[in-house]
C-alpha cells in the first residue's frame, strides 16, 4: 500500500467506544488512573440519556451511541482532571485484533516491507548464515516459499490465483478451515509448505542452537541478528490472517497484499474484495461484489482496476497513471473478455483510462477499507 497514506487520528473501535464522564466528584469507590471498573447500563431516561452505576455510584449519562438498559461494560481510568475519563476496555481476543488494527493502519505496507527485507538478508549476503544455522533444507524451503509468495514474472505467465497467493503465505482459507473441522485428522489444510511453517521451522532451529551449550559467540550473535526479521514477518502474515477474520465476520471483505517483483521493478498489489450484500450471520452465495486491485509501481505507475460482479453480469474500469500504460492494459482487454465470458459473466463495460491521479484514488480506496469514524460517549454528572 502507498507508503504516503496519512489515516486520522481516531479510528473505528472493534468493541463500545470511548466513555467521557464529567462528575462534580468521584464515585463513592474512588478512581484512579489506569484502574479498571465495571460499569452497568441500569435505565434509560429521556434525551439520550442514561442511568449509569459504576461500584455504589448511579451516574447519569448522556450517550451518543444506544446504550440498553442490562448493557455491563469495562471501563478504563484514562484521566481524573479536569475531567473523569474512561474508556471501554475489549476483552483479550479484541485486543489482539485491535493491535492488529492499529499497526496495519499505521503502516499499511509492512507485509511487503518485512517479505522484500527477509528476501534481501536469505538470498544474499546473510544466506550462508541462514543455511549453516538453520540448515541447507530449511534454507532451501524458505526461499521457495518465499518466492511463492512474491508475485514475479514467472507466476504471472502462469497465471495468478489468489487462492494460491494466500496459501504461498500460510493464510488458511475459510474452505479449508471448514474441511478441517468437519474431518478431523483428514488434514485437508496444506500449510506445511506456506511461508509462515517455514519462518516458524527455521526459529524453531535457531532456539535450539541458542539453547546449546556448543554454541559459538559468533553464531549465537548471528541468531540474535536475524531472529527479529523472521519474526517481523511472521507477525505481518498473522496480521493479514486476524484481519481477514475480523472483516469477514464484520463487514464481509476480504483484503490481500502482494509483493510484485519484475525485473528491476519493484512493487505490490493491494486487493479488496467486498461482498456488496453481506448480512451479518447469512452464509448465502455471493452475487454482488466489489474487486479493487491496486498497483503501485513507481516505476511504472499506479494502477487501478475496479470490478463490480452483479449475478452474471461484469463491469470493469481499469485506470492507469501513465499514458503508455494505459494503451499496453488496452491491448490485454480482448484475453480478459474472453475469460470473462468462458467464467459465466456477461462483460456489460471494460475501459481503460489515463489518469494522472490515481494514486489518490487509490489512496482514497485504502483509508475507506481499514479507516472508520471513532464514536464518543459523553456522560455528566
């Protein structure tokens, strides 16, 4: 993703949002910073406001957000002066995905950063390191793995599938997550060969060596030099799994980020895929949604290609940053039409243009699949 995205400052919560309580003075319990309290929603009274108790103490609150009589909270002391301030505190499993959140937001290019840095340090002047303290085969596997993960000219010629760029990950599908729980042992799920097995093999092997008593200094200091780059990466990886939950189960899109590697040309795509009638809790077959696939070559250009599939029917609008760009995707729209069509879909407008501001667009498209607007929960005395 552009590296240039600036988000603002507050984002959408995963859970209840931030609780502003002004009291003439504390609650009978005392308060002080840092301390968890829980709190309990106990009646509604008019003009969107409530009867709050925390501990021996009924507050009133005025809320922004419908708050239900029964609701139980757990909120955090942020701040006593000038005025009381407490915010919802998410239960461990929000936590992680909010964590998740917030670094993907705060670098959205960090899967792409980690994979070109573990790339550089594995094939190259660091390799002979990897192979003597993890081993050749390991090496072996991880720079397969890697490369499978990296979008080059040699998988492009093949053709590009996105089943395959998650699996060369280790990202687990949701089909095969399902095969797995409904055929225990049957182990339908290939991710021994994905990026992330081969990132937790190759720690495994280097803990090993720390822990050995025939340890050299200069190997252990080597372990210790490279262990944060195996494990930055991994961390990238399970963010993409722990966001892809989260929108699933939240908002029905998926989002992927591939490297793309080219001769002299470095890059990545970023994709978004949006079920466009998703409903919480419906499992029906999609027939309407929404594909972005955004290019960012600095060499090349910015591209981007926005599909809207509705039953059988496609349209298709490609935009390119540069004129010379532009006429060579022109050239490739009679192939796609015609797989196009042998997919089923009737191709009601595929166009492409020249636009010098695509990568506002673009940008435009990232802060509208991972920013939301934060809600505030005033309550007074």
């Amino acid at each position: 993703m552009p590296s240039d995205v600036n988000f603002p400052p507050v984002f959408k919560p995963l859970v209840d949002p931030v609780v502003q309580i002004k009291l003439a003075q504390l609650p009978s319990t005392g308060l002080s910073i840092g301390q968890t309290v829980e709190a309990r929603v106990m009646e509604r009274l008019d003009d969107r406001r409530f009867i709050i108790r925390i501990g021996s103490s009924h507050l009133t609150a005025e809320a922004e957000p419908t708050l239900r009589p029964g609701q139980a909270m757990t909120l955090r002391v942020d701040s006593l002066s000038p005025r009381v301030l407490l915010s919802v505190a998410p239960p461990p499993e929000e936590r992680i995905t909010a964590e998740h959140l917030r670094v993907c937001r705060s670098n959205p290019g960090a899967l792409t950063q980690s994979l070109a840095e573990l790339a550089e340090i594995a094939g190259g002047v660091r390799g002979a390191d990897f192979s003597r303290l993890a081993g050749r085969d390991n090496l072996a596997a991880l720079l397969d793995a890697l490369a499978s993960a990296m979008l080059g000219l040699e998988q492009i010629e093949r053709g590009f599938s996105l089943r395959d760029a998650v699996r060369s990950l280790g990202l687990s599908l949701e089909g095969d997550l399902r095969k797995a729980l409904e055929s225990p042992g049957s182990n339908p799920v290939p991710s021994q060969s994905g990026l992330k097995a081969c990132l937790m093999k190759v720690l495994e092997e280097f803990r090993a060596k720390l822990q050995s008593a025939e340890i050299q200094p200069a190997d252990a200091n080597a372990i210790r030099e490279l262990t944060p780059v195996l494990e930055r990466t991994v961390r990238a990886i399970e963010s993409q799994q722990v966001l892809n939950v989260h929108f699933q189960e939240t908002e029905g899109k998926l989002l992927l980020q591939v490297p793309l590697i080219l001769p002299g040309l470095t890059g990545k795509a970023d994709i978004f895929i949006r079920d466009e009638e998703w409903c919480p809790g419906e499992g029906k077959k999609k027939e309407a949604f929404r594909v972005v696939f955004a290019l960012e070559m600095d060499a090349l250009g910015d591209v981007m290609a926005q599909a809207h599939f509705r039953a059988k029917e496609a349209t298709i609008r490609i935009c390119c940053e540069k004129e010379p760009v532009a006429s060579f995707v022109s050239g490739l729209l009679p192939e796609l039409e015609k797989h196009l069509i042998a997919a089923g879909y009737h191709v009601a407008k595929l166009v492409v243009s020249a636009d010098s501001n695509v990568r506002e667009a673009i940008q435009e498209c990232i802060r509208e699949e991972l920013y939301g607007d934060g809600q505030t929960l005033n309550l007074f005395a």
